[in-house]
C-alpha cells in the first residue's frame, strides 16, 4: 500500500510535493511547475496548502 510522505531526498524546501510526485509516481520537477502556475491561478491558495501540508503529511524517516 502506497503512503503519502514528505520527501527527505527529492525536497527543495519541506519534501511536500517530492512526496507527493513519488505518490502519484510523477516528475517533481513537473509537480512543482504545476503548482506554480496553480499558484498564479488560484490568487495563491496552494502556498496555504502547502504549508498546511508540511505539519499534517510526516517525513519518510517518521515512518519506519
């Protein structure tokens, strides 16, 4: 069963959307360009969700 996680190897900043492209089995890089432009879109509703993430989704370590 596949697990939601923050990244401690793909992270630029929490690991959040690292995570969640090894989740989805995505590009980060992709991820993160996406949520860019949804950013830009949404008047910046992602930034609050991911910050919101980076207290709620553990840290791949946490997990073992």
């Amino acid at each position: 069963m596949k697990r939601l996680y923050r990244s401690e190897k793909n992270r630029k900043i929490a690991g959040v959307i690292g995570g969640l492209a090894e989740y989805l089995n995505m590009d980060a890089s992709l991820l993160r360009i996406i949520a860019v432009v949804l950013t830009l879109l949404t008047s910046g509703i992602v930034p609050l969700v991911y910050i919101i993430w980076c207290f709620v989704v553990p840290l791949e370590g946490d997990l073992k």
